[in-house]
C-alpha cells in the first residue's frame, strides 16, 4: 500500500502536538513550522507570517490540514497584519498550493466564536454576520471560512469550528490554564451575570479524534468540535477549586447579556467523532502535566 502524504501546520500547537502522535507507518508527515525541528515529523522551514511561496512545500501531499494560527491573535492593532498573515493569506495560499497540485483533502481550523454569543446552542446552519463586532481575529477565521468555500468544487474541503479545546501542553495564557492560575492564587474569577457564559470545551483527544475523521471524509463540511458539557463558568472553576484543594474566587459583574458560547455537536457527533471526554476528567489530564 502507498503512504498517504500528510502536510500540517501549526504542529507545535495543542491540537498540532497532540495530532502527530498519532500518525503511524504507511503516513509520510510534512510538519510546517518556524520554530526547527519537531519530532516524529519531516519539518518545512516556512514561517507563514513572512513572505513565502507554495514552491516551498513538498509536492505529492494527499491531506493538508492548516491548524496554524497567529500567536499574537490578542494583540489588535498592533499585530494586524501578522494575525492576517497566518490566519487568512496563509489559508488562501495553501488552498492554492492544494489545487496546482492535486491534494484530494483539506481540512480547515477555525472557531466557534465566528457564530458570536447567545442563549442556544450554535448549529452549523446559522446564518452568520460578517460584522466587526466579531473581533479581527474571529474575522480572519470567518474570511478564511469564506475563501475555502471557493474551492469546493476542486477538492474536499471540511472546515472545523472548534469550541475552547484543552488539554496537557496548552499555552498557559489560554482560558482553562488562566481559570486554573486565578483559582490556584486566589485571583478572583470574572463572571458577567450571575454564573458567567456557559460553553462546552472540547478536550484535546477529542479534537484529536475529529481531525482525523475530518481528514477522510467524503465531501466537504462545516463541522463544530466541541465537548459533552454545557458548564457556566462559575460552575468550571467549581470543579478547579475541587481538584486543587482551594475553593474559587469570584468577581459578578452584573448583565442582562446572555454571552454563552455553545457549540451544537449533533453533526459532530454523527460525522466525526462523538466527545467522550467529561470536563472533570480532562482537567485531572492537564492538572497532572502542570503539577
């Protein structure tokens, strides 16, 4: 049997990390990062927020899957052009890549929060305004979002919006290693309303688990990852507070907004993979790495 060619981008990331793990004999995997050598992988050298060319890139790929995004997503204005550059030129330059060389395969990261905020759960069928309210960063997703669909006739094309994945090795300034730093130090917990947003994390196995269906699936898709749990905030921290021994601190700013941030995950459930892993037992995954 021939090996099937895999390039991915942002392997250094949580879900990219973990990813690569998984590969085994018979997948020939392209890694592209700026940050040298990664294990288990043959590594471009390409830092896609700088000039770069798709001749740069291994031919013969069956599956990219562009996980990459800016790491200076928070820093608006000042960083608007790196966040651009990775997060929306990149994408239009590797779908480009893609068809001038017959990729059959190519899965797309973005994020729940291009739906915006609000009291149901969010299926893949809203409706979704482009409007700046979303943020530049979301924005870069959604345009993203929109250039892939272009290219839908050409090859597969499944574009996941993931829902606050977490899990070991996750950056510490990304919300449930914040959530866990506030409780451990006794720094108060921020809560619009009463218990804060409700939202549905996703572990990282489980995102895993959805990106290599999505990289074998037949057609193309937009598909929500997200977790088993709807969990308020307040109710989050609870459960921190219960595995570290100090119970939360809370701040309740008062709101008559209701900013939940759910993700529907019946086609998820059905196309991908169905979530297995509860919030309690992911949190004593990553708890363990940090400890």
């Amino acid at each position: 049997m021939s090996s099937k060619k895999i390039l991915i981008t942002g392997a250094s990331g949580l879900i990219g990390s973990h990813l690569v793990r998984t590969f085994r004999a018979g997948e020939e995997v392209y890694a592209v990062s700026r940050s040298g050598n990664l294990p288990e992988v043959k590594t471009v050298d390409v830092d896609l927020a700088a000039e770069w060319s798709i001749d740069d890139l291994p031919r013969d790929i069956d599956v990219v899957v562009h996980l990459a995004q800016s790491e200076h997503y928070r820093e608006f204005p000042e960083r608007a052009e790196d966040i651009f550059a990775v997060n929306t030129l990149s994408t239009l330059k590797l779908l480009d890549y893609a068809r001038s060389t017959g990729v059959k395969q190519f899965v797309l990261a973005s994020t729940g929060g291009v739906y915006g905020s609000g009291a149901d759960s969010f299926s893949e069928e809203k409706t979704i305004a482009a409007k700046g309210e979303l943020g530049f960063y979301v924005g870069t997703r959604l345009c993203s979002e929109i250039l892939s669909e272009c290219y839908q006739t050409l090859m597969n094309v499944v574009c996941l919006r993931f829902f606050f994945v977490y899990g070991p090795g996750q950056r510490k300034n990304m919300l449930i290693p914040r959530l866990i730093d506030s409780v451990r130090n006794g720094k108060p917990v921020q809560l619009h309303g009463e218990n804060g947003l409700s939202i549905n994390p996703a572990y990282v196995g489980d995102a895993v688990a959805a990106v290599r269906r999505a990289m074998v699936i037949e057609g193309s898709h937009k598909l929500n990852v997200a977790g088993p749990e709807a969990l308020s905030l307040r109710t989050i921290a609870d459960i921190i507070g219960e595995e570290v021994g100090r119970p939360p601190v809370f701040e309740v700013n008062p709101s008559d907004d209701n900013r939940d941030l759910l993700g529907d995950t019946e086609r998820m459930r059905s196309a991908l993979h169905v979530p297995e892993v509860r919030f309690r037992d992911g949190l004593r995954l990553l708890l363990s790495e940090m400890s």
